[in-house]
C-alpha cells in the first residue's frame, strides 16, 4: 500500500496534478508513512523525473514551474508533520536575490525544488542587503548559501556579499553558489564563489551533491547542525 501511495504522488507531480497531489500526501499520513519518506520518495523523486524530461527538453520552463507549483501544495500539508516529527532535512539553504534586484521568479523556482528535495530553505525574498545574508548565515547556520541576480547592475553585489561574509568570518562555513542571466563560472571564479549555476535543475543537483559528500545532521524541530565539509571545491567546468 505504502508503495503505491508514493509512486501515485511521484506521477501526480510530473503530470502537474495539483488535487492527486493534495490526497494523495494526506492519505499518506493517514496511513502512517513518516513526512520525510513523503517527500524524498514521493515528491522528490516526481521532481527528479520532471529535471531529467526538462535536461532532455521534453519539458519547458513553463512545465518546470508547473511542476513547481504543484509541489508547493503538497509541501503545505506535508511541512508541519516534518517539524513535529523531528525529521532530519537532507541540508539547509539561505537563498535570495540581491540588493537592488527585484527579479525573484528563477530563485523561486529553485527554492521549490529544494524543498522538493528535502532541503530546508530560507528564503528571503528579493533585493536583499549583504548584510543579511550575513546575518542570516551567522544565525541559521546552513550549509549552502544560494545568491540570485537578473541584472548586470546588480550581480556585483553577489561579490560585495562573499567579501561581508570574509568580513564576519562566516563565509568558510558555507559553499556558495551562484545563477541568474549574467552568470557564468568565470564570474563565479572571479568572486569566489563555489559554484555558478545554468538554471534551477543544475543548481539543486550541484547542492544535492555537496550535501551527498559531507557529514550533516540538522534537526528541523530545533534548527541545529553540524557540518564536516571535505576539502574539494565543486567549482564545475
């Protein structure tokens, strides 16, 4: 039973089945499956195949954000079962589109599929203060800091925030990583950052594979980790 009900999930979100999406996460829960086990083998894995049909362009943008949005309601029924359970997210992320920068639809996009993923997302919207990815980053402690800009204008202050996080001595706690129109790996390179991303499926990959390779454990009912980063740098080509 407990298969059929998340495999009935899986293909509700590639298909962008909103309502099949909803019952079929609350008669999960009736009939005992953990909130966790819902989301990484019901939701994420209908994400996964929803990446892979958009790498392989069977699918648009237009289905990534559908897709998208379809998880969002599932994720509604779903999140306060995953705090009340205590369930271990799969890594926490800060992400936000910088100062001066209104554009927030690309970093939208990306915090859905991280939350489809298991991630524990911080979002903190848009035209967003170095400052305060400093804060947040000293205060939430996460693994990844996710920046986002649609503008040449404004993609110097992704630079200007790396060079506050050295400033506040934080910015060896995280792995950053970059994306939007104007961003390329030598920008990425330029500034520090840890990596750039295309689009929203290569930027969750790229956080998937750093959490895969470092030790976390982070209790969404109390908001703790600890993080033991190997050395290497996933700066990709």
């Amino acid at each position: 039973m407990k298969n059929v009900i998340l495999e009935k999930l899986k293909d509700a979100v590639v298909n962008f089945d909103i309502e099949t999406v909803r019952e079929a996460c609350t008669h999960a829960l009736e009939k005992g499956i953990p909130a966790y086990q819902i989301v990484m083998e019901g939701m994420a894995e209908g994400m996964e195949v929803v990446g892979k049909k958009y790498e392989s362009g069977e699918f648009f943008l237009s289905e990534l954000i559908m897709a998208g949005e379809t998880v969002k309601e599932g994720m509604k029924i779903i999140e306060p079962h995953l705090a009340s359970e205590g369930a271990k997210a799969r890594g926490r992320i800060v992400i936000g589109t910088v100062q001066g920068d209104l554009h927030d639809i690309g970093k939208n996009i990306v915090a859905t599929l991280l939350k489809a993923s298991g991630f524990e997302v911080i979002d903190l919207g848009f035209d967003v203060a170095p400052q305060k990815f400093v804060g947040e980053t000293r205060n939430s402690k996460p693994n990844i800091l996710g920046m986002s800009a649609l503008l040449t204008t404004t993609m110097v202050n992704m630079d200007t925030t790396i060079r506050e996080l050295e400033k506040a001595n934080v910015r060896k706690r995280v792995k950053v990583i970059i994306g939007g129109a104007p961003i390329d790996t030598d920008y990425a390179r330029k500034i520090g950052a840890d990596a750039s991303a295309k689009d929203a499926v290569e930027g969750v990959a790229i956080c998937r594979k750093w959490v895969s390779t470092c030790a976390i454990s982070i209790n969404l009912s109390r908001g703790k980790g600890i993080i033991d980063w190997p050395l290497k740098n996933y700066l990709h080509p």
